[in-house]
C-alpha cells in the first residue's frame, strides 16, 4: 500500500481533494447560468407550467379586436373555435 493520508475523522477520514481555482470559477459560471436559464424559462412558460394557463387562452371568447388591427375582411367567413381549456383552438371556415 500506499503511505497512510490522515484525513478529518469526522468524515471516516476523507481527505478532500485539492481543487483547482480555475475549476472553481468554471463551476460558479455554470451554476448562475443554469440558474439565470430556469428563472427565465419560468419568467416565460410559468403560467402555463405551474397554473395551467395556455396564451391562447388569455383573452377569453368576447371576440374583440382591441389590438388597433381592425377587420381582416373576412367578415366572420372565417374564425378560431375553442374546443376545451388547455387545447389549441382551431381555425374553421364558416363558423361565426
């Protein structure tokens, strides 16, 4: 064998490898980088994540344009129709 490394006795012995500044640094930046990614991502996808709530149904089914864009000119001849919460809506021809 080897020669004895005493260690902390605390630990059964472990002696704790020395590890390099630089590796220290990289592990830090990896770190606030995965951290920074998981709050934005839940900045951007929490509510439909956490709540259930989707984009498409933030408005609700009132029909209203009150986006400034004014009539498409279809004329009803076309319109999204909205199956159950949580589901996409579709987009139907005819349907008013």
């Amino acid at each position: 064998g080897g020669p004895a490394v005493k260690g902390d006795p605390r630990y059964g012995n472990f002696k704790v490898p020395h590890v390099d500044e630089q590796h220290k640094m990289a592990g830090e930046l990896a770190c606030i980088i995965t951290w920074f990614w998981v709050f934005y991502r839940i900045k951007e996808d929490g509510a439909t994540v956490f709540l259930g709530i989707h984009p498409w149904d933030a408005h609700g089914d009132d029909d209203h344009d009150d986006h400034g864009h004014g009539d498409h000119g279809d004329s009803g001849v076309f319109s999204w129709v909205k199956e159950e919460l949580g589901v996409k809506p579709t987009f139907q021809a005819g349907h008013h």
